[in-house]
C-alpha cells in the first residue's frame, strides 16, 4: 500500500512575509535613525570637563544626553577623537535605507569594513591641526590616530611636515573612498551624484564669468565717468582763472554788474565784438558757451583803436569820468593783447574745452566770483597814483594747473603809449580771493604700535674682582724674601680673559631669527609666539609661548627638525622652571671662549663663604657658576670622549687649588687611565700618589671608609655633629692651648657596686676636608665592580658630614656602571654631550644632553632636579703645569701609607664588615653552629642537605661545608659526592 505525504501549507503567504520583512526593516531603520540621533548629541555636546569614567569631577554634566552621554562621549573621543563622528554617520545613513527601503542589499557585508572606516578617519583627524578651543593632550584623531601616525612618520622615509601632508592626503582619499562602500552607495546614486557635481561647477563657473563680466563693465564706466569728471573740473578750474583775470581789469561801483555786461557783450554774435574777441577775454566765452566742435574757429586779425584825449576826461562827471577811463583801460588793453597772442596756442584750446559741454543740456556757471556787497566797495584810488599793468600770459595745454586759483603772479609789466600820462597813475584793482580754498586741518595722528621688541639685551655686567685679585692686581714691594710655608698660586698663571675674542649678533639679526624660527614651527603645526630673545656666549634661548592646549612634549619632540631648519648644529628645546614658557636653545655662529681665569678672579668665587667651591663655568646669560660641593655633597659626571668632561675635572680641581691650602683641604686621585690627573702627582693636597691600579684604588676607597669611621668616632667624642663644628672646637681648644678630655665610665666599683669613671686626655687636630676624584669609573667596576659599589654606596650615605666628598666621572654612563643605588646617592650630577637619549636618560633622568655642542657644553643638575645649561671654562695643559709646578715648590706631600697599601687585618675585617664584604660576622658564626649541630647529629652532610635544614641558598650552603672540611669536620667528598663524618657521634 503507498503512501503519499501531503505537503503541510505555510502559516503566512508570500506577501504576508514580504510586509513583515518590510515593515521589521522599517523599525530597524527607525531605530537606527534614533540611535544616530542620539549619538550625534552626544558626540556634538561632548565636553571633557564632564564627569565619567575618565574624569571624576564635581562639574555639572552639560552633555544633551546628561550621564550615559558624557560616559559613552569621553571614551570616543580619547580613543578616535573627531573620527568618532563616523558612528552616527553610519547610523543615520543605514537607518534612513532601511526606512525608504534604497540600497539596503549587501547590509552587513558593507558595515563590516565600518572599524577601518573610523581607523581611517581617525587618522586623518590626526594629521589636522588642533584649534585653541581643543584642550585634550592627544589630537584631533584620538590617541589611536596619534598612535598610527606617529609610527607611518617613523616608517615612511620623508621629513615630517612632508608626511603629515602626504598622509593627510591618502587618509583623505582613502576615507571617502571607503565612507561610500560603507555607506552603502549604489552605482544609481554615484551617477546622480556626479550629474549634480558637474552642474555645480558649470553653473558656479557661468555665475563667476558672469560676476567677472559684471565687474569690468561697471569699472570700464566708472573709469569712463572718472575720465569725464577729471576733464570738467580741469576746465571749470581754467575759467576760473580766466574769468578772475578778466575782472582783474574792471573797477566799478558794483563789480558783479560789469563783469556780467562784459561776459554778455563778448558772448554776442553781432559784429561789434570783433575787437573785444582777440587778447585773453576771447576765450571767456568759450568757457561760458558750447564751442562747436566740427567748425575750426576764425581768428580776427588784431586792429588798433584809437585813444581819446585825456583832455575830455576832465570834463565828464565823476562816475561818467571813472567808467570812460575804464573803458579806455579795456580798449588799449585790447589793443596791445595780439602782439602776444599766438594761434597754435589758442587752437588746442578749444578742443580741450570742447569736450566740457559735448552732449550735456546745461553750461557752466561762469560767476565764480563772489559778489562785493554795497557798501563794503574799496576806497577810489587817486588819479595820481601809478599804473601798473598784470598780464596773464596765454594757457597751454600740456602744462598742468597746479597753482591755487586765488593766488595769481605778477606777469612782466607792459607799457602803455606814453601819452597816457593820466592813465598810468590810476591805481590797479585789488582782486578778491576766488574760491579760497578752506586749509584742510591734519587728520589727527593715530598712535601707531611700535612693533614688540622680543631681544632682551644681553646685559653683560662688569665682573666684580674679588679681593685676592685687586691685591695681585697691584704692584708689591718685597724688602726681604721670608720662606714662606705655602702660598696660594697667583691668578696670573691663568690665561689672561682680556685677550679673549667677544662676539655679538645685532638686535636686527636676532629679530629675524626669531619671526624665522615662529615660520619654522607653524611649518610643524606648532602654534605660538616668540616672545623673548636672550643671547648668551655660547646658545641663544628663543622663549615661545605656546598656544593653548599645545603640548611640551610635542616642542620637545621636534629638536631635530628644528635644528635642521634653522640650519644649527643641534637644538635643545626644555621647559622653562617657574614660567610658561618653552625654551629653544640655538648655538651662537661664533662660539665665545670661557676661561678659568675670568671666574676665578670674580667676587662670586673669591669672596664667597663656600666650604669647597666649584667654578663650574657660565650660564646661558654669562653670568659665573659657582657650585659649593660641601653642600652637592657628592658629584657625578658624565660625556663622552671630547666632550669637555677632562677639561671640566680639572677646573673643578683648581678651582680647590686656588682656595684651599693642604691643611684644609687632602685629595684622593684615582685615575685607571693612567693620563688625565697623573700631572698632579706630587702636590701637597695628596693623601698618596695618584692610584692607577684598579685594585689599589679599592683599597684607597676601603680606606676612605675606615677613615670615616674613625672621624665619626672622634666627632661623637666632642658631642658635634658636623666636621665644621668639630674644626671649631679645635681652634677654640688651640687658642687656649688646652687638651680635649673626656670622661667615661669603665665599670663599677666590686666593693660599693659604684660606678667608676676615668678622664680621657687627647690632643686637638684639626680634620681637613677629603675629596675622592675618580676619573673613570667604569673600569674601576669591571674589575670589581661589588666592592667598588659598596665602598661608594656607603661613603655617599655617610661621608658627608665628615668632611669626606666625591667626584666620580665616567665616559660611559650605562646602568651597569651608573647603578640605581649609585644614582639614589649622588642627586647632583653634570651631564656633557652624550650619544644617545638612553644615556642622557641614565644620567639625568630626561633627554636633552644629546644635544649639546660638546667642547664644555654641560648640564647642570642641582639637588632640587633643576637642570641649567653650563658652559664650561677651559684650561690648557700649560697653565695646569704651570700651577703644579709652583705648587710643588713648597715642598713633597706628606703620604699615608695605609691609603694604598691598606690597613691591618683586624681593621680590614671590621670595613668589610661594615661593608658587607664577608667575613666572619656574629650572625653568620651563629650559623655555622647550627650547621654544625645539624650534621654531628643526623650524621648527613651535603650542600643540598644544609641548604634545606637551614632554608639558605645554595652558595652560603657550600661555603659552609667548604669551612667545616677545612677544619676537619667532614671529609672530602669521594667519587659519588658523599662525605664522612669525622666527628664521633655525641652521647
């Protein structure tokens, strides 16, 4: 029997599911759409004082989404910064997909590339330059976009400011590349796009021509208008003066009527006028009436008219006498005018005037003269008074009016006929001012900043001499030669410091270094001001204020790249203590010489009330440095070979030769290298000859401690606490001539049980201060580098108070010779150049000592972890001969034996005791009993067996076995390694 299975029908059609699937995609999108929403407030009201998770702070949240938004905000932004603006972007553009149902195939493939999208954005955020407003340490791409672009730079083989462009245009590319595959864009959408870009550029280019066009027509009619404004004022100035001089001639009782009679009758065209038009008033009506351009103009021929007799002048009234003797004036003036009138000049000026009233509906207003009121007329000259005739000679064209119009020159005096006897004592018109123009006051001054001044003047202050050097600075007379027991060297040994070459840029030179040096760090995206210019001798230090939010470290990072651009040897860039400033150290193109001479004669050095000065050198500013190392209380130096280091080792020796006699001050030199202090052997300040053995000189050192012991015995003896005050009491014992006593206690009486006490009697003495020079300690730590470290660990804990002190140095400041327990004790150090970063780190603690310039260029470092920037003084070996010699010539030095051949046994046990050196101290005899015990009782002895019982290491388990088979307690081990007991077993 078949069976046949019978298809089950869906719970839902096809279109029932194709809507549910349309409508949940629709919700999707609406949710993506209100978390997009949600994350674009938070990114966009994000503000680093909110609390969260990074921040804990009392601030009220201003974040639009109030804690849950500050705490999601914060995290993105330290970790993708601006990059973090993608997540919405993405949100919005899939949420709106999703809705409108367009270009939602393929979903998750595309978003899975969203990580490398914001990566990338990130980056590119990165290589953009922060604004003010960013506070954050880490820039705009977040610390992942710092992180990634910092090592593509150290990667990619181009300087840096060519690959953050670089960078910043593939990150570009790539980002939008990329955005449009996530963002899900369909090959449609880039089609339209496109259509909508290239419309846009076509219309903006029509509307800039357009604009372009617009902009030349409008000039090209403003220029033309110009044109024809110059050309009409040009001319209204001319009839100006032409109208002033005509009036120049008339006298009346009012002015203004005869000059407009005159203007008419000279303006008619009737026949008549024909003389009136020749001479200078012809051109007036050319001024007053359009002159036709197309009709060159007649020029009458000049005729004479005839003079009336005075003799009819006397008998006409007073005004009919005064207007006929001005008419007669205008006629023979008239007639005299041809003989300077000349056609070629006349002509161009009707052309020049043609174009004044070409295509205008109105003329020029010829009455520019003010009208003289009645009764303000001038008094009626005398009939008596001379005549004098001004004649203003013809315009030209080509010369330029460039007078005032109310100021006229006399023109050269022409003479009448001589029988107008009469005529010539009539006194001329005196012309009011036409248009006097108004003096324009001065617009009043505005103050004008003077430009900042960022050079500080390099004050070089007069070295102050100290006593010692005005006493050697004048002449002595000697009467007898008395031996003296010791003298201190003179200064004079010392190079002279006046012979020594100064160089000095101007204040133009370093003005320019300085704005060049702003343009070099906006080149590097560094934001701020040089606000202050302070040469030195040796580096100029460039202050820059930075602008807000920037960095230290990032200044600090681009020392190369700055001395590079600046085209200078190094540059050393460092904060400046107690300011806000950045410091930008750039070495001088002439190095200035600093010699030991200068410092040690100064009052700083000489007059000072140092235990044991140093003179270290000058500072940035040139002002002397001198360090006292009573109070350091141990030095360690540092450099490489040629960097000064020598040099600076036997300056700082001098400087103790110079101050200090050989009951104030014994020294200790050991130098493996057998070169630099081996010139001292034989001066009176040794304790012993210069130890070059590096066994010898653990000795030395082990000698130095038993030698502290020993003083802090006698100082706790007098009850002081310091070598000073014990060096006081000494000079208070010696002034009296008295002993020290002391009394102790040495046991109590057996009859009475008292105690019993006895009075201790020793002589005062004076303890000199002890300075240890070690001039290369490395080698001294590869041949024993335990005792070596132990003697310096113990004396740099201790010595200080003493009076003991050391100067250790070395050319290679690695951590295996400059340990951390060497670097605890000695908190003052000098670094010269070294080679790299690591090592600069080792000595100081920071970078910066990799670039300096060498040749005595050090860093400072005091006790208090504030570095200063030193340039060393330099001694030659001729002068430190010099010095030794005359040193030497008072006499050898008093040695110590024991200093390198050591101590006696019983001692040398007790300093390796203190130590830690070995030896048989209590606690190890107490357990080498136990170990003992142990193996007579369980009859067993092994390393591996006393090492387990007694829980010690293996070493000190051996040594124990090793002792008790040299005393005869076990046997030696036979060929399997066991040992018998020699011991009889106890009862």
């Amino acid at each position: 029997m078949a069976y046949q299975a019978r298809g089950r029908d869906p719970l839902l059609d096809s279109n029932m599911q194709a809507a549910i699937e349309k409508r949940g995609k629709e919700l999707i999108g609406i949710a993506l759409i209100v978390l997009g929403c949600m994350t674009a407030a938070m990114i966009a009201s994000y503000t680093p004082s909110d609390p969260s998770w990074i921040s804990a702070t009392d601030a009220p949240i201003e974040n639009w989404m109030g804690r849950f938004g500050a705490s999601i905000a914060a995290p993105l932004f330290m970790i993708v910064g601006w990059g973090s603006w993608g997540i919405p972007l993405i949100l919005l553009a899939w949420g709106l997909r999703f809705t409108l149902h367009v270009g939602e195939d393929r979903a998750l493939s595309r978003l899975s590339f969203a990580p490398i999208m914001l990566a990338l954005a990130a980056i590119y955020a990165a290589t953009l330059v922060p604004s003010s407003s960013w506070t954050h340490s880490f820039g705009l791409g977040g610390l992942f976009g710092d992180t990634i672009l910092g090592a593509l730079l150290n990667i990619l083989p181009v300087g840096t400011t060519f690959g953050v462009k670089a960078m910043s245009f593939l990150a570009g590319v790539a980002l939008v590349l990329l955005s449009l595959f996530v963002l899900g864009a369909t090959k449609p959408e880039l089609r339209l796009v496109g259509r909508f870009l290239v419309v846009g550029i076509i219309l903006s280019y029509a509307s800039l021509m357009n604009l372009l066009g617009r902009g030349v027509n409008g000039a090209a009619a403003a220029a033309h208008n110009a044109k024809e404004r110059r050309i009409e004022r040009k001319a209204q100035a001319e009839a100006q003066v032409e109208a002033a001089a005509a009036a120049g001639y008339a006298y009346a009782a009012d002015e203004t009527d005869i000059l407009i009679d005159e203007v008419e009758t000279y303006a008619s065209p009737e026949p008549a006028t024909e003389v009136a038009k020749t001479g200078l008033l012809a051109r007036v009506p050319g001024l007053i009436k359009r002159a036709p351009a197309p009709v060159e103009p007649e020029l009458p021929e000049p005729e004479l008219v005839e003079m009336q007799p005075l003799a009819d002048f006397d008998e006409m009234p007073g005004d009919d006498r005064i207007r006929a003797k001005i008419a007669d004036v205008i006629r023979a003036r008239s007639a005299q005018e041809p003989e300077f009138e000349d056609p070629a000049l006349a002509e161009p000026l009707i052309e020049e005037i043609a174009p004044l009233t070409k295509g205008r509906g109105r003329r020029p207003d010829p009455l520019l003269l003010d009208p003289i009121p009645h009764g303000e007329l001038p008094p009626e000259p005398p009939l008596t008074a001379t005549r004098e005739y001004h004649y203003a000679a013809p315009s030209v064209e080509s010369a330029p009016m460039v007078e005032d119009i109310s100021a006229f020159d006399e023109a050269p005096m022409v003479e009448d006929a001589p029988s107008l006897q009469e005529m010539d004592n009539v006194e001329p018109l005196q012309l009011r001012q036409v248009a006097t123009p108004t003096p324009v006051e001065a617009a009043p001054t505005i103050p004008v900043a003077e430009p900042r001044k960022v050079v500080q003047p390099r004050t070089i202050k007069p070295v102050q001499p100290s006593t010692r050097a005005k006493a050697e600075a004048q002449p002595s007379l000697a009467f007898e030669e008395n031996a003296v027991a010791y003298e201190l060297p003179p200064l004079s040994l010392l190079a002279n410091p006046m012979e020594i070459q100064r160089h000095h840029l101007s204040d133009e030179a370093l003005e320019e270094n300085a704005r060049m040096l702003e343009t070099v760090l906006d080149d590097y995206g560094v934001k701020g001001e040089i606000v202050s210019v302070r040469p030195g001798p040796v580096v100029t230090m460039y202050e820059l204020e930075p602008a807000p939010g920037l960095k230290a470290s990032r200044v600090i990072g681009l020392a190369d790249d700055i001395a590079r651009s600046m085209s200078a040897l190094s540059a050393r860039v460092s904060t400046v203590p107690g300011r806000s400033v950045i410091g930008i150290e750039l070495p001088n193109e002439n190095r200035e010489k600093v010699v030991l001479s200068e410092i040690l004669s100064a009052r700083d050095f000489g007059d000072t009330n140092m235990k044991l000065p140093l003179a270290l050198g000058k500072d940035i500013g040139g002002d002397a440095i001198v360090a006292n190392l009573a109070k350091m209380p141990h030095l360690l130096i540092a450099g490489t070979t040629g960097s000064g280091k020598s040099v600076a080792i036997n300056t700082m020796i001098l400087s103790l030769l110079y101050r200090l006699t050989p009951e104030e001050c014994r020294m200790i030199m050991i130098d493996p290298k057998m070169l630099e202090l081996s010139v001292y052997d034989g001066i009176p300040h040794l304790l012993s000859p210069v130890v070059t053995d590096p066994k010898k000189a653990v000795v030395a050192l082990k000698w130095v401690v038993g030698e502290m012991e020993e003083r802090y015995r006698k100082m706790s003896k007098m009850g002081v606490r310091n070598i000073d005050g014990y060096n006081s009491r000494v000079n208070d014992a010696l002034s009296r001539g008295e002993l020290f006593s002391r009394t102790v206690q040495t046991g109590f009486d057996d009859d009475t049980g008292e105690p019993v006490f006895e009075t201790e009697e020793f002589a005062p003495e004076k303890m000199p201060y002890i300075v240890v020079i070690v001039d290369e300690m490395a080698d001294l730590m590869m041949v024993a580098g335990k005792e070596i470290e132990a003697c310096i660990q113990r004396l740099a804990q201790m010595a200080r108070a003493s009076g003991i002190h050391l100067i250790m140095a070395t050319q290679r400041p690695s951590v295996d010779v400059i340990t951390g327990t060497i670097k605890a004790n000695f908190p003052t150090r000098i670094s010269f150049q070294v080679t790299s970063k690591i090592d600069s780190r080792t000595i100081l603690g920071e970078m910066g000592a990799e670039q300096l310039l060498g040749m005595g260029d050090m860093l400072y470092m005091a006790g208090g972890a504030k570095i200063t920037r030193c340039h060393g003084p330099f001694v030659s070996d001729e002068e430190v001969e010099e010095i030794v010699n005359h040193l030497k010539s008072f006499g050898p030095p008093e040695y110590i034996g024991g200093v390198v051949e050591g101590p006696e046994d019983d001692r040398a046990d007790n300093i390796d005791a203190v130590l830690g050196l070995g030896g048989n101290t209590d606690g190890e005899n107490a357990l080498y009993d136990t170990a003992v015990a142990i193996v007579i009782k369980d009859r067993k002895c092994s390393t591996s067996y006393i090492q387990r019982k007694l829980a010690i290491g293996y070493n000190k388990a051996a040594r124990l076995v090793e002792q008790m088979e040299d005393e005869g307690l076990v046997s030696p081990a036979n060929h399997v390694g066991k040992r018998e007991i020699l011991v009889p077993e106890q009862q």
